[in-house]
C-alpha cells in the first residue's frame, strides 16, 4: 500500500462527471506527477486530496487513515501540506515572520497574530524558522517585506512555510505558474533539493512538461475526468493515448 490511495473516486456536478473512478497509490518518497488538458478534472482531483471537495463515492487514504470527512487543518496535523497556484503568504509580515507563523498555529487552525512578539523570543522557533530560510535559500532576507518578493521568491518562502510543519505529503498545484523560465528552474532546483535532503512524497498537477519530466518518478495522465495511462516518464512521452489527448507535439 501507498503512503496514499485513492480508491474508485467518483464526483459530479450536475449531468458533468468530473471523476470517474480514478484509482492511485502513490509511493513513499516519490514524486508522482499529475497531467491532463484543461478540463480533465485535475483541480477537482486535488480538491477532493486536501477535504476541499467531498466525492460521490470512494475513499482516499494517507497512511491508512480516511482524509474524507476531515477539516483542512486536520489533514494538515495529518502530515499533509498543500502549496497553492498563487503563493499564500502573509504579504504585510516580513519573510521571517512568515515561516515564525506555522510555529504557533493553533490546533484549530488558526492563527495567534498577536503571538508574533512572543515567539519572537522564542529560541527553538527561531532557529527552526532560520533553517527553514536557509533550506530554501532565503536566509539573506529574513527582514524583507514579502509583499517585495518576485513571485519565485514568494513561491520559496511559501515552500519555507510548508517545510516548517514537518509535512510528510507535499501537494503542489503548478508551483511554477506565471513564471519567467529563471524562476521555473530555481524552482525545479528547490524540489530536487527538497527531495535530496527530506523524506517528504510529493504529488504534483502541472501543465509544462519541462517541470514534470524534470521532477517526476510516476506520471499518471487524466483526461475527462478518467485516467487514462500511469506510468514512468520515459514511457509517458511516447504512449498514443497520451499525445492524442494532451501531449500532441509539446517540447518535452
């Protein structure tokens, strides 16, 4: 069994089905990339991962325990963390004060805002949040303003955010979106670096195939709301169903 499995997820809106019956286990420790056209439910599909959406039937499981019927925060105290399409970052603190934030959540999810001058004093929160900075190469700008940072640099500390929960599942939806190629690879460089030095699995819905093909160890390809081929990169690129639905002749 898989650190996660998704098993025979069916979901609707209306006469539109959005899931029909997607299976998938998913490795400790890999990097497993979903792909689609627009429209081929990979949105729904993460949104049913984090408890976002509730499926008509079927179950998803991280680590043998039903993430189903659980509240965003209780799937994150889980070990599961979810980076966003646009970062999701406190704009009016500073990049330290960020990644301090997810030191002292509250077990309800919340967040103490006035807590901030007394971890400020806190020793193991700050050399914890210092590490964090520097895993992702931000140590340099602990002071800065975030809503000053480039978008990679938000994506980093957004990540930094992340790390300091201890996940031991990364959810990423197109972490490179609205990026300049520089910003692209510096990001591919973070996860692969990620990967080299935690033991975190991660679960990626990306559209350019320069970041899956770079990253991923499984690719699992969905289209109209049904996957239609799963396997090793390498395979992927060439497999027909794939190319007709999806892949046509994009530079991979």
């Amino acid at each position: 069994m898989g650190i996660l499995e998704v098993q025979n997820v069916n979901k609707h809106f209306g006469g539109l089905h959005a899931l029909n019956n997607v299976n998938l286990s998913v490795e400790e420790g890999t990097v497993h990339a979903i792909i689609g056209p627009n429209g081929a439910g990979k949105s729904t599909f993460l949104n049913c991962l984090i408890g976002k959406l509730k499926p008509d039937t079927g179950s998803v499981l991280f680590q043998g325990e039903p993430v189903l019927g659980k509240k965003p925060h209780e799937i994150n105290q889980m070990g599961i963390s979810r980076v966003f399409q646009t970062p999701e970052i406190f704009t009016d603190l500073t990049v330290f004060e960020n990644v301090m934030i997810p030191c002292f959540a509250k077990r309800d999810g919340s967040f103490e805002m006035n807590a901030l001058k007394r971890v400020r004093r806190e020793t193991d929160v700050r050399e914890k949040a210092e590490q964090m900075l520097i895993d992702v190469n931000m140590q340099d700008k602990l002071h800065v303003e975030a809503a000053s940072l480039s978008r990679g640099d938000k994506r980093r500390l957004e990540m930094a955010m992340c790390l300091s929960q201890d996940p031991r599942l990364l959810l990423l939806d197109e972490p490179t979106a609205g990026m300049a190629r520089a910003d692209t690879n510096n990001t591919i460089d973070l996860l692969k670096h990620i990967g080299e030095t935690r033991k975190i699995t991660k679960v990626i819905i990306e559209h350019d195939m320069h970041v899956v093909f770079s990253l991923a160890t499984k690719i699992s390809v969905l289209a109209q709301g049904a996957i239609i081929a799963e396997d090793i990169p390498e395979n992927i690129k060439g497999h027909p169903k794939v190319r007709e639905a999806y892949l046509g002749e994009a530079e991979v």
